[in-house]
C-alpha cells in the first residue's frame, strides 16, 4: 500500500496550474475524502482506496506520458517564470489537465543548455534524481583557455569544491578531451553548478555547459527548443540499463 501526500496525489491529476492553487483549494475547503474537508496538505492518502474530490466531482491523476527536451540556454526551469520551458510544454498538442501535470526531472540552470526530461510519472523522477542509482549525465563543456594533462587528471580523480558552505570532494569523473578548450565530462553525481565550481577550482571559466546525455538516453539531433514525445519503455531501457 503505496500513500501519497494529498498535495502529491492532487498535482498528479493536472487539475491545477501550481502548488499554489492546490494549497488554495484545501485551505478553502474544495478538496474532500468521504464528503470530509482535508485541510491539511500533508494528509496522506492510499489512492487505491479513497476517492478524492474536487468542488464535488472525483479527480484521479492523468495517464503518464515522456517527452526530452534540448533546452536552450537562457531559459529557465522554474514554473510561473519569464522564458521557461514551462512555455513550451503549453505547445504540446495535449489535454489540458495532462499538460499541467508535466514537470522537469533534473533542472539545468539558465546558463546551461540541453538534454532535460519533461513527465507526469513521480516514479521516474525519483529514481533519476536517486544519488544511489549513480545515473550518468554526459555534459559538452568548452572553457576559456587551453586546460593541461595535470588539470584532466586532477578533474579525472575528484576536485575540492565549496557546497553549501562547505569544502566537498567530487568523485572520479570521465573527461574526453574534443579540442584544447572542448571537453565532455561525465558525472555520476549532481550537486548544485557543480561542473561550473570543479572548472572554477582550478582558475577555468565555464563559457558553455550543454547536457547531451542522461545515462544512454541522448539528445542526438534533437534540435534545439525542440520537444520529443519518447515511450515508458525508451526511457527505462536507455537510462536504467
């Protein structure tokens, strides 16, 4: 028996634009289980054996489709935000209810362009985004001045870099060297501008940071601001196996 909290189970059934409005609706009293107001965001829920309803009608969470993305860069992650790539996923030719149900798994910042998956399956994300799956992320970096064999093999090995205030050693990472200033890393960890700080740790600046893969998924000629609608099964078997 599997419970969610019911701010999970409500932004599941793409009935809402946001959090914000899912928030609104329980503290006003539009949200019930068994004809009984929940007004607490945090009540968990067995979906399986409770009906949840919303001003009066029965809501359930929307079929679960995939899309990949090439994000430009510029462009934010965030919802509710100028330039996101929110704006794109109101292009997509679907049910509205299924469109408000998309979300971003494993944000890129705005700087930093590429490969992201865009879904409405919670379990997908949780297992990309879950450290001890180790999902390799590929990234295209070009830097701004030629980098030596001693720097490769200091990034190869794990590089000291500041997170959260706090001095963390990055572990080992493949790097194949493209051109004196174009390099693609490999990473088996996320950790907040991270590329960016390991580079920065040795006097580089990062001048452009593109994903193009998220273990053997790949972005290929996915152009970019371009959406694919990708199966289940592409998605489990290119980037689990």
């Amino acid at each position: 028996m599997v419970k969610l909290r019911l701010y999970q189970f409500l932004l599941k059934t793409g009935a809402f634009r946001s959090k914000e409005d899912i928030i609104e609706a329980i503290y006003s009293e539009k949200i019930k289980i068994n004809n009984k107001p929940i007004k607490n965001p945090n009540f968990r829920i067995d979906p399986k054996r409770k009906n949840v309803y919303y001003n009066g009608k029965i809501i359930r969470p929307k079929r679960r489709v995939y899309f990949i993305l090439n994000k430009p860069k510029g462009m934010s992650c965030q919802k509710n935000e100028n330039n996101s790539v929110y704006d794109l996923i109101e292009k997509i030719d679907l049910d509205e209810e299924i469109k408000n149900s998309l979300f971003v798994v494993g944000r890129l910042d705005i700087n930093t362009s590429g490969l992201i998956v865009i879904t409405n399956d919670g379990s997908l994300a949780t297992r990309i985004l879950d450290p001890d799956k180790k999902i390799k992320k590929a990234y295209l970096v070009n830097i701004d001045k030629n980098i030596n064999e001693s720097d490769i093999d200091k990034l190869r090995n794990g590089v000291t870099i500041d997170l959260d205030n706090k001095k963390y050693k990055t572990k080992p990472t493949k790097i194949k060297l493209i051109k004196d200033k174009e390099l693609i890393i490999t990473i088996s960890e996320g950790k907040k501008r991270q590329i960016r700080k390991m580079f920065n740790s040795l006097s580089y600046e990062v001048i452009e940071l593109k994903r193009i893969s998220i273990g053997n998924l790949e972005l290929e000629q996915l152009k970019e601001s371009e959406i694919k609608e990708v199966t289940k099964e592409e998605i489990y078997e290119k980037i689990f196996k």
